[in-house]
C-alpha cells in the first residue's frame, strides 16, 4: 500500500481529547501514513524503520498539522449565485424567495461544476470531509450529480437527499415549481440510500435523509424520512434540517405548529444522536437542554448567521451542556466563501461579541452572596482558538455521526489531514509564540497541504486532483446563464 512521512512538523495539533484543551500537541513530532491511516504519530525518533522508506515524504519543518476541518453544512450548488445584488441585503425569507426562481434554472452540469468549485474551495482551506445539503431538483437534476463531482475531485462527503414538497400554495414558503411529491422524495431517498450509503471504516460517501425546514416540508414527510433512514439499522444513516434560524422561523412555527422549533423536532422524532440541526440561532434553554438530553448535533454557521442578520447562536451554552457542535460554511450565497478556517475564525470572534451583549445576570456564589455579573464578565474566555478548532475537527466529526473514524490525529484514525505553513506573512509574530492560537487569531490561511484518506489533494497550495482554471472559466459562465435565466 502507499506510504506517506509527514517528518519533523513544528506542531501537531492531535485533538485526541474530546476537551480541546487537554488533547495533546506535539513539538517536533512525525506522521506515518499506510494506505489511508494513521500508522505512527510521535516523536520522530521513535518512527519505525519502514517510515525510512515512505513512498513521499514531506518536510514539516515549518508547518502546523491539524486534522482534517470537517464542514457540517453546505449547499454548494449555492456558488453559482454570490453576491446575486438584489439579495445583498435581505433576510433569511427575503433572500431565499428571491433566489427560489433563479435556482429553479438549475441544470445537472451546473450542479457538478458547482460542487466541485465548492469542494475546491473547501479543500483549500484544509477541510477534508463535507456535508452538502441540495434541496432543490429541477430539470432532471439528482443528488448522483452532486456524488459524481465529490467523486472525481476526492473529497470525503456526506451527501444529504434534501427535499421541498410544501409550496405557497399550501402555505409554506417555495413557489410550487420547485417542490416534489413526498412519495417520490421517499422513494428517491431509499434508493440513494441502498446505491451509495458506505457504513464502512473510512467511508468516502455516506447518504443522509435531509427534508429542507419546517417551512418547505410537511410533518408527515418529516417523521416519514426519520423512520426510513432509521429502518436502515446499524448503517448510520443521518438525519439533517434547517431549525431555530431566525425570528420568522420560530413565528412560522408557533404559527403553523403551536411549539417551538424544539419542539416540533421532538413531536417528529427528529433528536437523536443521529441527527444534526443547521443554524438553531434561536434556540431556547429548553431547547438546549432536549438537545444536550438526546445528543443531537448542531451546525453552526456563524458567517451566515451574521450575513443574514440571523443572529448569534448560545453555542457557548450548548457546549457547556454537552450538544454536539460542528462548524458549517453554510450555502455559498448567504457566506460568499467556503473558507474553514474563516469560518473558525468568525466563530471565536462572534461568540466573544455574544457575550458582551448578554444582559445582566444575577449569580448566587459559593459564599452565598448574591452578584450581578454583566456579559462582558467572561468576555474573551466566552470561546478560545482551541475550542473553535475542536469544533471545526472533532466536533464536526461528532455531528456526522464520524467520530470513530476521522476528526483528531490518532494511530488507526483515516489519514485526514491539513498541514499550514507557519513562515508565510499572516503568521508572522505570531506562530512564534502559538501556532494553534495564531491560525485563528493572526490569519485566514489556505493549507500548503491538505491529505484526505492518505492521498495529498492539495501540493504546496495547489489542487492536484482537478485542473482548476477550466472548471473555474465554465463555473462563471453557468453562472451568468443561471442569473439571465437563459
């Protein structure tokens, strides 16, 4: 099998500690590489002999090793409309009625450039496994597309069978053109489900059930999806949504339902260790605490939260309780980039500036007495580089029910890796004194070299499985053609 010596690495951030601030980071330390896993990680010294011999070497000298960035939420075929104008400046409802008619133009041959232009975007960033969330599936388009694209570019993927079947017509937000029948989406579910699903170690696809928001899909459909994916026993198919995104989402829900985003999730089934939220910006303490109850995982995407005016999400709250917390780039017209480690960045910046706008809070102490502290008292610890960091790797590993298998550095695990070059400009005076702490703090870096499943996909800043500049040049024209609706 291939063999790949990652020698002599300044730092190695292993994240093997589900607390990221006691996983260990190792100084000067080697990965040895077999096939697609993880043979030695330690002092170089201590290497074995066959090591001597790998097939590639990579001198590390300079480089901070994280593992692989996991992006728990996505829809890349969101690429094709950045920076639309007329939705610039809108909200969640706004924004999405004004692009429904622009995607209803999509085409399968938009859908692969565009997953692979996101998925380029992503890998350069250092981000090794993605979910992507399509919803929308006109004019002949499948989620195979999507597959076909993660396939040929090499990027671990979770691959979400998303759905829309309530149009305006019957209340709900999509106009009717993009909707399908529920009946179908079930069925288009179970075979994506049986055709690609991999339950295996190391898997390189697995398929998730994923029914858009409580606003474009029925209850029926909701609770007929979780049964499905769970018919599936002992295969870990997943279960995704939208859920708690902004004010208008918990008035539709009090509307419509008569509960909260909560507990219209509970009343379906939908919590659970194998099912994870995207946004959950407004979810209450009651809330948080049948989250943390039943280990259901949350996507946090801080930069659409903000791009959006969503919001900023308790996450602080719901890791202190135990919900499971990925970070998600989501789609890339509410982020305008599919960027990792900005995405990391923004979260430890947000949830400082969460705080600070906390209202006061009275606090009975160990003593006895009674203090009021205000929400700039926890200030900058609100969130720290590692903890966004951990997010980023094992935590989003967590929520993608993955675990066990990719997300922190450790001798088995898959051989997912990013590796960044502390001597470039951004780091400098800063990876001096804590290369962990400046990715976050000093720079939004690209990886000088990102591994997924033992095969080097990125090469000192390159993509060395797609030929960028034509997929970029075709992506643009599909683009325009999508907007002119031609």
């Amino acid at each position: 099998m291939p063999t790949l010596l990652i020698k002599n690495a300044r730092c190695v951030a292993t994240f093997d500690h589900h607390d990221p601030q006691q996983a260990r980071e190792l100084v000067n330390a080697s990965i040895f590489i077999q096939g697609n896993r993880i043979a030695f990680v330690g002092p170089t010294a201590g290497l074995p002999p066959e090591a001597l011999a790998a097939d590639e070497v990579i001198d590390a000298r300079q480089h901070l090793v994280t593992p692989g960035l996991v992006n728990t939420h996505h829809h890349m075929y969101q690429s094709l409309t950045k920076a639309i104008p007329s939705t610039q400046n809108a909200e969640l409802f706004g924004w999405l009625q004004g692009l429904y008619p622009i995607w209803a133009g999509l085409t399968p041959e938009m859908v692969r450039v565009s997953t692979q232009v996101a998925m380029a975007e992503l890998m350069l960033s250092g981000c090794t496994t993605s979910s992507d969330h399509l919803y929308i599936y006109p004019n002949g388009v499948r989620l195979d597309d999507s597959i076909e694209a993660a396939q040929q570019i090499g990027m671990r993927f979770v691959a979400s069978r998303g759905s829309m079947s309530v149009g305006q017509s019957q209340g709900g937000l999509p106009p009717d053109s993009v909707v399908e029948r529920e009946d179908f989406i079930l069925k288009d579910t179970q075979r994506l489900i049986e055709q690609y699903h991999d339950a295996s170690h190391g898997a390189m696809l697995n398929i998730a059930a994923a029914p858009c928001s409580p606003f474009s899909v029925s209850r029926e459909l909701m609770r007929e999806s979780a049964l499905l994916a769970r018919s599936f026993k002992g295969q870990g198919v997943r279960l995704h949504t939208h859920l708690a995104e902004n004010d208008h989402d918990i008035a539709y829900s009090r509307e419509k339902f008569n509960c909260t985003p909560a507990e219209y999730a509970q009343d379906l089934g939908w919590l659970g260790a194998d099912v994870w939220h995207a946004h959950c910006v407004k979810l209450d303490d009651a809330g948080i605490s049948l989250f943390a109850a039943s280990r259901t995982g949350v996507a946090h995407c801080p930069c659409s939260n903000m791009r959006l005016a969503s919001g900023i999400a308790p996450i602080r709250r719901m890791l202190n309780v135990g919900v499971p917390v990925g970070l998600g780039v989501d789609g890339c017209a509410s982020n305008d980039a599919a960027h990792m480690v900005n995405e990391a960045r923004q979260a430890l910046l947000l949830a400082r500036v969460g705080r600070a706008m906390q209202p006061p809070e009275v606090r009975t102490l160990p003593n006895g007495d009674r203090r009021t502290f205000f929400g700039c008292d926890l200030g900058p610890t609100e969130m720290t580089a590692r903890d966004v960091l951990g997010m980023a790797t094992r935590g989003g590993a967590q929520v993608l029910g993955r675990d066990h298998d990719i997300g922190h550095i450790a001798v088995g695990m898959c051989a997912d890796l990013a590796l960044f070059d502390l001597g470039t400009l951004g780091f400098a005076g800063g990876a001096v004194h804590d290369p962990v702490g400046a990715l976050l703090l000093c720079a939004s870096p690209q990886a000088d070299y990102t591994v997924i499943d033992g095969r080097v996909v990125v090469r000192k800043g390159q993509l060395t499985t797609l030929d960028l500049g034509p997929v970029v040049e075709r992506h643009n024209a599909l683009a325009i053609q999508l907007a002119m609706g031609v």
